[in-house]
C-alpha cells in the first residue's frame, strides 16, 4: 500500500531539508511508524526548494512553493497535487483541516482522502471547510465526538468515515521513578504533576481548588505547576495568597526545557489536568508514556487518549470537588499498579506504533470503500 502525507504549512526561516526534520520531529515520526506497519510512505513537504531525502523507510519530497505574503501556507496547491500524483499514492492523508484549498485540490487527485484533525475549531469559516472535504474519504479525530460540533455546522456533508486516531505521540518512556525524583527535586505524597499554559481554557483555577479541598486527606501532597504562558499568573498567585496552607504545597516553577518534562512526568504519581476542550493534549500523552496516571476533564479528546477513563479518572470540567475525590481515591490505590496500567495502555493505544498500525487499518477500510 502505497501511501502520500501531505504536509501543508510551510516553513519558515529553515533552509536546510534535515534541518525542517529535526524541528518538526513528529512528521517524521508518524511516518515512519505507518512504513514500520506496512505501507510505502512518502511525505510530500511544501519547500523553498525542491529536494528529496530518504531517512528511515520514509522518501521525503521537498517541492518548491512560494508562500502566499503573510501567510504560513504556499499559494500553489497545484504542485502538491502533481507531486502527490508522481508518487504513485492508493492513499492521501492531509495533515490539517484548515486547509479548504488544498485539500480540494488533493482530492481531485484520484486516490481516497484521509483528513487529520490537528485541533482545528469547527466555528471558523465552516462553508470553505464544507467546500473544501467535499470529497473526502475519511476524517481522523482523538475521539470520534469531536467531530460533532463539525457535523451539526454541515463542514461534512458527504458523510466521510470518522476514525478515531491521535495526531501524535511522544518517545517519552518511565524510566526509573525514583531516579527521575532525585535528579528533578519533585517530592510529595503524593506528587502531583500540572503541564500547561497559565490561560483560562486550562481553568488551573479549578486545580488549585481542587488540591485545596484534598488537603484534609492527603497532607502530604505537592502540586507542581510547569507553564511556558502565563496570562493568568496574577489570579493564580492571588489564589494562592488567600490560602496560606495551600500555598505551601503549590510549586510554581514556570518554563523548562521540553525534554525536562519526560523526567518531571517519570517523577509524577499523578497528572491533573481542567482543560475546558483540547483537540488532542499532547501533555496528557507524555505524562501517560511516563506511567503518570491521569486525572482530567471529561472532555472527547481526553476520553479517547485516557480509554474512557480506564485509566485514571475522568471528571466534570469545573468540578473541583470532583477532582479532589478522584486523587484521594486514587492515591489510596497501588502507585505500581496504577503506573503500570497507564505505561501499559500507552504502549497499546498512544505509542507512535499504535498511531502507525491505526491509520494502516483505517487506509485500508477506505480503500475497500472504493473498491
């Protein structure tokens, strides 16, 4: 099975192919985890020069296409179809679904179409994005509810197969817990991990209400906050303010290097996270990859990357009583145990292998649709 992803916004400021690789690791990632499950993958990369490289498995095409002023996307769809078209794909699959334009354009193609959602808002421009999946094949979302809010706007209106397949994944693994805690300083009973930025779809507020209200029952808890933005950073700290006692068992430290994170998470008994809606949660992966047991907002995406809630707990957005309830029942349970399930059900559901053996099977039902 011959299969193209096309990747349709172009960079900036790199002038070297490699060099595109090694910024944008998960293009590559994907890839080679759909040609370790079987296919003949080719990655067709907007450039600003043409240029072909082989790297594990994958033939990466770099075409040429000037960027429209202002924009991240080049102006010319045509060639992305043509080299689409050159490359022999049974199947495309189209990273993005903001991308009316283009994805029209690959769909004249020939071969079936399959959509990745990269956390795309249904609200915005809903008639082009009707327009342009016209004649899609599939759409893959985390969980197959969030495309809902597209379907109810009409933004699918020849019926396409929805598939729920994660955008990416992480090379993140447990390692040693109590090694991750020595070299990181993270200490608590138990440690609770929060990833994010400071801003209100995130509600931190709730988490911190919620570890306010555990408090009674697990005195020995440490949440420690991790935020590269940090728009709410005043009202989190006037939070903090009023409540002496739960400040001292609030860290926050702010920006680190993302590679800090696999040790921070390996470290963590716990991940919380209150988003109000994500179209993925890429924190909520590392921190399973890690053996973090999630404890987080019952919204689609998180469902589908957490198993309904196999794994860990899934609680009301707002609900910070919620919150604290799961973490005390939670922390009552086997650390080892439950860090097992979490490492476990990412090597079955999460892992780039998983994600590369999901889209092999969902090329293959669309291909059979066709036929």
């Amino acid at each position: 099975m011959r299969v193209a992803h096309v990747n349709i916004v172009r960079p900036r400021g790199i002038d070297d192919a490699d060099a595109l690789l090694e910024a944008w690791p998960t293009l590559g990632a994907v890839a080679g985890a759909v040609a370790r499950a079987g296919a003949d993958v080719t990655v067709i990369q907007p450039f600003h020069r043409n240029a072909r490289i082989d790297r594990d498995g994958v033939s990466y095409h770099f075409v040429m296409e000037p960027a429209l002023p202002g924009r991240a996307t080049g102006c010319m769809p045509g060639r992305l179809a043509s080299a689409v078209r050159a490359s022999g794909a049974q199947v495309i699959h189209v990273n993005g679904l903001d991308f009316p334009l283009h994805t029209r354009a690959l769909c004249r193609v020939g071969p079936p179409v399959l959509v990745q959602d990269h956390c795309s808002t249904a609200e915005i421009r809903p008639r082009r994005r009707r327009w342009g999946l016209a004649r899609a094949a599939g759409i893959a979302f985390t969980d197959v509810r969030q495309a809902e809010p597209f379907a109810a706007l009409g933004c699918f209106a020849n019926g396409p197969r929805i598939f729920a397949i994660p955008e990416s994944s992480t090379d993140f693994t447990p390692g040693d817990r109590e090694a991750a805690r020595d070299v990181t300083g993270l200490h608590g009973d138990p440690i609770v991990l929060w990833v994010g930025r400071l801003v209100p779809k995130k509600d931190p507020l709730t988490i911190l209400d919620a570890i306010d209200a555990a408090l009674p029952a697990l005195p020995g808890v440490q949440l420690w906050c991790f935020f590269h933005e940090q728009p709410l950073l005043a009202a989190v700290e006037a939070r903090l303010a009023r409540s002496p006692g739960l400040a001292a068992h609030v860290h926050l430290i702010g920006r680190v290097p993302h590679e800090r994170i696999e040790l921070l998470a390996r470290a963590a008994d716990f991940f919380l996270a209150a988003s109000l809606s994500e179209g993925s949660g890429y924190a909520l992966i590392e921190a399973i990859a890690c053996g973090a047991t999630p404890i987080v907002s019952d919204i689609p995406s998180f469902r589908g990357l957490t198993d309904e809630g196999r794994i860990g707990a899934l609680v009301p957005t707002g609900d910070a009583q919620g919150f604290a309830c799961a973490l005390i029942s939670l922390a009552g349970e086997s650390r080892d145990g439950l860090r097992q399930a979490a490492a476990d059900h990412f090597a079955r559901k999460l892992s780039f292998d998983a994600i590369g053996k999901a889209l092999c099977a969902a090329y293959r039902t669309l291909l059979d649709d066709r036929t």
